[in-house]
C-alpha cells in the first residue's frame, strides 16, 4: 500500500504546487542575457537526459504531493523530439490542472496543432524586440523577427491560448519598446509580461544598471494605455497583473529585483538530466536521476520530493535585493538558466 503523504510546507510555510520540467538544455537561439554567442557549451548526452517515462512518473508523485500546475521548459523545448508524446502523457495525469510549455516559438508554426491536440493548454513565448534588428541581435544569431511572430500566429490558430510574451526589460537595449510592446499584445489578444534583467546563471554578465524596474514599466504603459492592479489567479504567480481600463485586456511585470516575491514561491525545477531545484539561482540540485534508475520504488521517491522541499528555504531574489540596498552584492556561482528554464 503506498504511503500516504500530506502536501508538504517548506521552511517558510511554502506549498509546493509548481513544478518546471526542463527537457533539453539545447537552445537554437544564443539569447544575450541567457546563453550568449561567444562561448562554447557542453550539453547532457542524451543516455543522460531523463526519457518520457522518467519524467510522467515523477511528475505523478509530484501531483499526488500537491502540485498543479506544470510548464515545459529547456533550452528550447521544441527541440526535444516527439515532445507531444510527453505532453499526452502529462496531459493524462488526474490532477494536474495547468499545462503550459515556454519556447522561442522557432518551430512553432510546424508543431502548435499537434501540441494542442496532444494536450497542451497555453504556450508562452519569449519576444523581447518588435525591431528585426535589435531582436536578431538579442537572439544572439542574427534570428528573422519574422519566423517568432509566425509561430504566435500559429499558437493562437491551434487555441493554445491566452498566448503570454515574456520580455526581459534592459536599460538601453530595448527598454524604449516597452508601450509598443503593449500595444502589439493588445492589438493580439496576447498578455505581455516584462520581466526585470535578472542575474540568471553566470554567464549573461549581469549590470544592476540595466535594470529597468517594474514600477517604470508600468508608468510608461499607463501614460498611454491606463492600467489598474487585478488580482493574482494563483498565490504562487509571480507576475503582478495590470488590466487596461478600456477592457482591453492585461499586461504582467516580474519585479524580481526591485520587488521580489520570494515570500510566495511554490516552484521546483526538473533539469533534463534529472536534477532538482528548489531555487531558480541556486547553484546545485538534487540527483533523482540516480534514484529512479537505481530502482527506487514510488514510496521512495514520494519521501525524496517531500523532504526535498520540507528542508527548503530558498530566498535568493530577497537576499540579492538587500545586498544592492546595503553595497555588499557579490555575484554567486548559479545553476545556467538554459538547463532548468526560466
């Protein structure tokens, strides 16, 4: 009979009702403030990364321990082949009440019927510029601006929506697109979620100085298209929601530097190759990987995650924010962004 295990609370009273599932960490994109161009990357070897079937179980034990909500992540997960066989799986466990995947929209066009029809709800995609010059600089590769907006197109044919745009927001880069941003979002029926430049990883090279802050951002789109503050859907989201007064639908900021919401996290991340986090900059994860293969039964596996997350007490964001009011910030060794997903 399997052991009956109540959803457990980390440290600071924190569900666990969120979980990442990063299936590849390869990315066709070489995004500046993620993964830039000018270095080499060793990538897991496929006997390495977890098969579908590694994933679905964990993702069960996860459900049955609380969890909701699950988003497919990477590197960019549309690389991963076959990946709708996942989704079909995933999509079939009782429970889960939230399936999303985020993706460059690269391959979309091609992919986002059969991802619907597998079970997929809602995508969200990564577009940072409406300028095909900034955008193909960002993308590191020089990417057509106009090959992402296809697959947004095609997101919204297949009914994966609302379609959310996350935009990463940096001083002098693309900070002077913010309200046409919102705008394209209006004009698409998308949600438009701008992102502070955080300092993900190690490798992005992060300047607090190019941090444009949520509070901006929000002014900025306000003095065009007025906003007013609604209320979070779920407890854990991390975005503040604004809707436009004229009905015109809504726009998210992720304050993670200038306002970070440590306080409410509920989220843990798979890597591919079969790591836990229980932090989006913490440095190190937990091996399941090893477990599952070395026969762990259910049971087992079950005590693993809740423990995992009882011991948590992950606050990196609050901490960062401290350690710039205060002078002390001293950029940490962290896990990349491109192996567990944003």
């Amino acid at each position: 009979m399997a052991t009956l295990l109540q959803p457990p609370r980390d440290l600071l009273a924190r569900p666990m009702s969120d979980l990442r599932i990063s299936v590849t960490d390869r990315c066709n994109f070489r995004c500046t403030f993620c993964m830039p161009a000018d270095r080499t990357y060793h990538f897991v070897p496929k006997p390495e990364i977890l098969s579908f079937e590694e994933v679905t179980r964990l993702a069960r034990l996860f459900i049955e321990l609380g969890v909701e909500k699950i988003r497919l992540t990477g590197g960019e997960p549309l690389l991963r082949s076959e990946l709708e066989h996942l989704i079909a799986s995933l999509a079939g466990l009782d429970g889960l009440k939230d399936l999303a995947l985020t993706t460059n929209a690269y391959l979309l066009p091609k992919k986002a019927q059969a991802l619907r029809d597998a079970g997929l709800q809602r995508v969200t995609v990564s577009l940072h510029s409406l300028d095909p010059e900034i955008f193909g600089r960002l993308s590191g590769l020089g990417i057509e601006l106009e090959r992402v907006l296809d697959g947004i197109r095609a997101a919204a044919r297949a009914g994966l929506e609302p379609v959310k745009l996350n935009v990463v927001v940096m001083q002098d880069v693309n900070d002077h697109e913010v309200v046409d941003l919102a705008r394209f979002g209006r004009d698409h029926g998308c949600v438009v979620r701008f992102i502070e430049y955080m300092d993900v990883g190690t490798v992005n090279a992060w300047d607090p100085t190019k941090v444009v802050s949520a509070e901006e951002i929000v002014d900025r789109i306000d003095g065009v298209f007025p906003v007013e503050p609604c209320d979070k859907v779920h407890p854990g989201d991390v975005a503040r929601r604004y809707r436009y007064r004229d009905g015109g639908g809504e726009i998210g900021v992720i304050p993670s530097v200038t306002q970070p919401f440590c306080g409410d996290c509920s989220r843990i991340r798979l890597s591919a190759e079969g790591k836990l986090y229980t932090c989006l900059f913490a440095a190190t994860g937990y091996d399941i990987r090893s477990e599952l293969r070395n026969g762990a039964s259910d049971d087992a596996l079950r005590e693993i995650l809740h423990t995992l997350w009882g011991g948590r007490s992950d606050r990196y964001s609050e901490e960062r924010t401290a350690a710039l009011q205060s002078g002390r910030f001293v950029p940490a060794e962290k896990v990349e962004m491109f192996r567990i997903g944003g």
